[in-house]
C-alpha cells in the first residue's frame, strides 16, 4: 500500500483544528462547532437520520440530540485518532478518522461507546480549515 504524504503543516492545521471543534462539541458549545462548517456544511452524526443541512440546522440537531441529557450529569468526550488525509483533485481534504465516545457521569467509569469512523470533507487554506461535510458511521451497525 503506497501513502502519498501530506504536508507536516497541514496535518498540524487539521489535528489543531479538531482539538478545538471537539473541545466545542464536548463543551455544548453548538454555534462554536457549527461555525467549523461552511455555511452550506452537511453533518450526519447517526446513521439512518437525515443530514442536518447548514451551521442553524447542524445547531437544532445538536440541541435536539441533547435533550436526553437535560437531567443528566453526563460529560461526554469524543476522541479522535488515525486521522489519515488525501488531497483531493479540487483542493479538498479527505478525512477519515477513528472516533470514540467516552461517557462518565460523576463517581462513575468511563464508559467507551460507540466506536466510530468519520468521513469528513475540508477545505483548508491559510485563513484556517472549514468542513464541507461530515458523514458518522458505527461500528456496531456495520
Ligand atoms: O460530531 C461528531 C460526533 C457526534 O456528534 C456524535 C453524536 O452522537 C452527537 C464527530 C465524530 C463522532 C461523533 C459521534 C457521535 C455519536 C452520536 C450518537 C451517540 O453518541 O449515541
């Protein structure tokens, strides 16, 4: 299997730029991680439920998604790992990335589901990186 490298600073611009979009995500800092999309940026973070469509619609979906938490001490973390990325013909970056979620509430163990894959698209220039779109899939329903 032949790798075609990417440049050190871009992967560095991707790994930097995930750390805060996650860190907004786990944080229930929706607009900060709707705002990493481009305006018309696709995310579908569960199988089989329609893509929320635009930095407004992937902000509901959020907020829909969390409200089973309202009454819940939860802290979730998503991890992010083998991050491996491939330029594309038309300047996008394509990133596939293993993802675990970790859920502890307090005085309890973590809790490690589930095991994912995310497809992302990226555009990515010197004023930063924005996602185009974001497809999750999980292991468990494969
Ligand atoms: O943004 C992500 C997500 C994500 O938002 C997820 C959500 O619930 C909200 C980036 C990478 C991975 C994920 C994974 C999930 C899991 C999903 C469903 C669940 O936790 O049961």
């Amino acid at each position: 299997m032949t790798v075609t490298s990417v440049r050190t600073e871009l992967y560095s611009q991707v790994q930097h730029f995930y750390a805060h979009q996650m860190q907004a995500l786990d944080g229930g800092r929706f607009e900060d991680y709707a705002a990493t999309f481009t305006e018309d940026g696709t995310f579908q973070h569960s199988p089989g439920a329609e893509p929320a469509v635009g930095r407004a619609g992937i902000v509901a979906e959020l907020v829909r998604f969390h409200e089973r938490f309202a009454d819940d001490p939860v802290q979730r973390r998503h991890w992010f790992n083998h991050i491996a990325l491939e330029e594309q013909a038309d300047g996008s970056i394509r990133s596939t990335v293993y993802a675990l979620v970790v859920t502890v509430r307090p005085g309890g163990v973590p809790v490690i589901a589930p095991s994912c894959v995310v497809h992302d698209v990226l555009e990515a220039s010197g004023d930063g990186v924005l996602l185009r779109s974001r497809l999750v899939t999980h292991d468990q329903l494969s």
